[in-house]
C-alpha cells in the first residue's frame, strides 16, 4: 500500500510538472510580474541566494514558474565556506549559489554536491568555459550563469578632446596614459582599497600568461589542491607586468587608498580618463554626462593578446541530499534550469550589460558595449580565479607593491606564496550557542531563528519595536561552538542595513502595508520565506490570492495603539527596500550607522559573553 500511495505521489508530481512546463528541460511560459504567496503542501526546496539582487531577480519568478513547489528563500554569505558551514550541521540547501567562486575553495563540498557532467544542463554550455568547473575526475558540481564583464572604462570624448587614439595594444595604452598625464588629467585610476580590484587588474593584466598550457596546468591544480604556491613560470611574468603597468601608469601609495566611489567621481568629473570597471559601470557612471564611453579589453602585447576578465553573475549547484528520488531529481534540475536559461538569464542581465556562458542563451548587449561582440564570438572571455584566498592575498600583496615595500617582481611573488602558505584566520572557537532555533517557517511559530535575531538586535538596540525580513537570517542557529567566522554565517550581512528612528504606530501600520504590497523591488515579499519578523509586536495577516494583507497589530495581544510613539528599528536593504517605504510614511531622519545583524551577534555572544535572545511567536498567518 506505502509503494502504491508512493507511486501516485510521483505521478501526481509528475502531471503537475508536465500541466505546466514546455520545452527543454521543462520550462512553462514566462513567469507574470508577481506571485501569489504558496501554501505549506508542496514539496520544500530552499534555495540560497548570494545577494539581493537575486532574492529579487528570481524569488518571485520561481515562485510563479513553480507553484507546486514551497521555496524556502534565504540570503546566504557570498562564499562556498559559508555551505561548508552548513554541511557540517547536515543542513545543505537544495539549492546553492555563490558569486565569489573557484574550484579550490569548492573541493571540500564535492562529495556532498550532485554531479551535473551528463545532464543535458550540463550540455548546453560552451565547452571552453565548462572547463573551469570540471574536476579531474571529469565531475562538475557548479555551473556559471550570465557574466559580469570586468574590463578598462574609457571616456571616449575626452579621448577624442585630446586627439588620442583609442589602444588597441598595451604600448598603445602606455602611449596615451603618457599622453593624460602629461595634460594633467589622470590617465588610470581603480579603487585598489578593495580586494576585489587587486585582484581583478592583477589578473587582467595577465591573461595570456594565464591562458598558456602552463597557465592552464597551474590553475587546475591549484584549483583541485594539488599544489599551494604560484608557479614561477606563470606568475613572475604577471607580477613583472604588474610592476610594468604600475611605472607606467603611475600608480602609487593615493591609489591604494582609493574607496569604491574616489576613481568613479573622478571620472565623472572628467578627472581621469580610465578606470577598471564592469559593464553595470558603463550604465552608471557615463562620464561627465552625455560623454561616449566604452569598455575595452585588459590589454596585451599584441591585439590578439587582448582579453576581457568576467566573472558570472552567480554559480549554482545542487545538493545530493533527496537527490536519489528521481522524481525529485527532476525537479530541482528543472528548477536549476529555469534560472539559467534564457527566460531565467533575463531576469539579472536587464541592463544588457552581461554575456552568456551557454550556447542557448542570447543576451543583447548596450550600443556601448558593442565592441564586446568579437571577443564573445571568439570566447575570449576569461573567468577569474576566485578562491577566497586570492582575493584577501592579491589585495594584500597589490597594496605593499603600491606602497612602495616590495620593488621586484620575485619579492611579490615570494610574498604571495608565504601567505598562500599559511593558516587562514579566524578558526578559534570563541563562542557557545546553547539552544537550536530553526529557520523554516511555520504558520504557527513564523521563523524562530529570525525571531531570535531580531529579538537580540531589539535588545542591543534599546528600541521598543524591530522590523526585519527573515531570509536574512541565513540558516539555522545550530547548537554548540561557533568560531568568528561561523557567527558571521547565521546572518547574512553584505545587503543588510539597519534604520533607527522614531514612528507612531500609525505610521508602522503603514511601513507593514507597504512591505506586505511590494512588488519589483528588493525587499519585496513573494512567499513565506520571505516574510518579515516582528520583534516587540505582533502582526496578524492574511493570505490573500496576489500576495498578503495585514489585519492588525498587536502589542502583547492588544492592539498597537496608533497615536502613541515608539522607538523602531527597521532591518533591510538599504538603497530600494528602505528608502520606498520611507518615503511611503514620510519619514527622512534615519540613522544607519548602528551594528549590523553580525555585529550584534558577535557582541551578544563573544563580547558580552551570553546568550541569543529566546524567539517569539511574532505571527498568525491566516
């Protein structure tokens, strides 16, 4: 009877699947703008979402394509280690993504995560790229969505104000840097305070080296773990080059210095005539106004020794767990797929600003990015190598280059390889967690685990009421020892703000409307997961059939009174989420400077030397 009851499941899943899907690999028709919130019946994935954006992008989207399926949506650290972290509590996602990716920090994930190298997904991408996510045992765990592209931005206006031609080589770029500065405008600036950057240029500048048969033999043993030092042969040309780019360009101890906004504003400006950027920059920072821009390769030798550095959007994976259930195999390979097919790609390259990965997918690119297209046809588009150890070292190592305390090449690479060679920081155990929160939510109970969150941010806070999405809590909160860096897990940190301010109740009723009715926007609600937690209140809602309606507030079970004042923080994306619903009650004077959601629980735990606060039962959910 159990196998009978257990077949009719598979085949009820089954036709539910096929009722709604065409195509390849079970696609159904574009996904409408919003998603009626789900009900708890269905079968539960979770999906761990690298940032924001795509909580935005693709939550509503999947929610819409798959209604059978009860997504549980969290916001995850940007780092395989933070699944790491969770695979050691039994508790991998279905789903996995991750922005900052490479091999070498996947590998200890690899018996936990499904095989992707013969399925049809697996099939639909351009071989060349493919290659950076295979193994040597010819396994494949993580695929590549659309790509960043990361490259030099140049003001063509001014260039043509100077009557300097555009490069077309490296001695062509030297020749009109010489040019810039000579004419008292800065020639190449990038924000080289940022690890990312010093990575990126580093790597940018060395592409052929990198894309050698030597080049190519390093990085996959580096990526597999089969050697911990950089070559010589590959990376003393890279650094030699590096020093080369640095004279030449006149890079020095300012530039390391340089935040995020400093070479972008003098860009702006009409300041300076380069910097490194992506193809997002091209759209937001477009000169002095109505200046033609344009975003060219990281130069070599020669013209064919051009390349542009790209890095994907995100990189997905599934875990092994349920996936011996071909039923359910299935499903998430559908899932997996919709999110990086075409109509999947679309919903995070609209700025036509990103290149595809796979041979089904076209994406249009901006007029200003046109003379990308060659370089695409001949998939002259490097992946960057990611490991989170080149990130912190290449910053490391670019830094002392700039300041001027290594003057060789062979000194930075000697330096590179000594930290390559020792311990990361951060595994000393400094905290216990005493009692488990889980992070599902249930109609009765909301999420506990955010509910603990939001309860200790209320009480380092000193405010009377606290308001915050729950998918930022990024797991469950697991009983036992934490080091630093595994507190820094349980709450997602990157896309979170915290707003102080004082409201009256009215005007919370409204903040709660407002959240409960967005739609296309970060902080959008699209399904349970993705409700927010009330901390010192209570909120009774509805589900309605486009989203959720708010009935009452409550106060320890009476009524949120409405001409009173109260002392509120609000927990959330800062730039779309916050400044939409402040604007909605009218309220400008918000303080954003207070800790974070992992701050606080650094100081709660290791500062303090206590405990998390206990959850509440925050919600009915009708």
């Amino acid at each position: 009877m159990k196998r009978i009851v257990g077949l009719l499941l598979v085949l009820v899943m089954a036709a539910a699947l096929l009722a709604g899907c065409a195509g390849q690999g079970g696609q159904v028709e574009k996904a409408a703008e919003t998603a009626a919130p789900q009900s708890e019946a269905g079968e539960r994935v979770v999906v761990a979402c690298w940032g924001n954006q795509m909580l935005d992008g693709y939550a509503p989207y999947l929610c819409e394509l798959f209604p059978e399926v009860e997504f549980e949506f969290v916001l995850s650290t940007n780092s395989t280690d933070y699944y790491r972290f969770r695979q050691e509590h039994d508790d991998m996602p279905d789903i996995l993504t991750v922005r900052r990716f490479a091999l070498k920090d996947a590998v200890l994930l690899k018996d936990y995560l499904y095989d992707l190298s013969n399925t049809e997904l697996a099939a639909s991408y351009f071989g060349s790229y493919l290659d950076s996510y295979t193994y040597d045992d010819g396994s494949v765990n993580w695929l590549p969505t659309c790509a960043e592209v990361d490259s030099i931005i140049i003001n063509k206006t001014l260039f043509d104000e100077y009557n300097v031609p555009v490069p077309t080589d490296y001695a062509s770029f030297v020749s009109a840097c010489e040019t810039f500065e000579a004419a008292g405008i800065r020639s190449f600036v990038s924000d080289f305070a940022a690890d990312y950057t010093c990575m990126e240029v580093l790597q940018g500048a060395a592409i052929p080296m990198l894309q050698s048969m030597e080049g190519r033999k390093w990085r996959q043993q580096y990526e597999s773990g089969a050697t911990h030092e950089l070559s010589e042969e590959v990376w003393l040309p890279v650094f030699e080059n590096f020093f080369d780019f640095k004279e030449k360009v006149g890079l020095g101890a300012e530039d390391a210095t340089y935040p995020n906004r400093t070479p972008k504003d003098l860009f702006s400006a009409g300041e300076a005539a380069m910097f490194r950027g992506t193809g997002a920059d091209v759209i937001t920072y477009p000169g002095r106004g109505s200046d033609e821009v344009l975003l060219v390769p990281y130069f070599g030798q020669t013209e064919q020794d051009n390349w542009y550095l790209t890095y994907p959007t995100f990189q997905i994976a599934a875990s092994n767990k349920g996936m011996d259930d071909p039923a359910r195999e299935e499903l998430i390979l559908d899932i997996m797929t919709a999110m990086v097919d075409q109509q999947g790609q679309d919903h995070i390259s609209y700025g036509k600003n990103m290149v595809p990965y796979k041979k089904d997918v076209t994406l249009e690119l901006m007029p200003e990015m046109d003379n990308l297209k060659p370089y695409v046809e001949q998939n002259k588009l490097y992946i960057r190598l990611a490991s989170n150890e080149m990130f912190r070292i290449s910053r490391d190592v670019v830094q002392v280059i700039l300041n001027g305390e290594v003057n060789t090449a062979k000194e930075a690479l000697d330096a590179f390889n000594a930290e390559l060679a020792s311990e990361e920081p951060g595994t000393e155990i400094v905290a216990h967690i005493d009692t488990a929160y889980s992070n599902e939510f249930t109609p009765e109970h909301g999420n506990q685990a955010a509910s603990a969150v939001a309860n200790t941010m209320r009480s380092i806070y000193g405010v009377d009421l606290a308001f915050m999405q729950a998918c930022y809590v990024a797991s469950d909160i697991y009983a036992g020892d934490y080091s630093l860096k595994d507190l820094g897990y349980l709450a997602k940190n990157d896309g979170g703000w915290p707003g102080q301010m004082e409201l009256t109740g009215e005007q919370i009723y409204t903040l709660v409307e407002t959240t409960l009715s967005l739609t296309n926007n970060r902080g959008a609600v699209c399904n349970d997961s993705t409700l927010y937690v009330s901390s010192g209140f209570e909120m009774d809602i509805s589900r309605t059939e486009g989203g959720y309606q708010l009935n009452a507030l409550t106060v320890d079970g009476v009524e949120l009174d409405r001409g009173a004042t109260y002392s509120f923080l609000i927990y959330g994306e800062r730039d779309w989420y916050m400044t939409k619903v402040m604007d909605e009650i009218g309220v400008s004077d918000v303080d954003t400077t207070g800790p974070k959601a992992e701050a606080c629980l650094v100081q709660r735990l290791v500062e303090e030397g206590g405990q998390i606060e206990e959850p509440t039962d925050y919600i009915t959910l009708r």
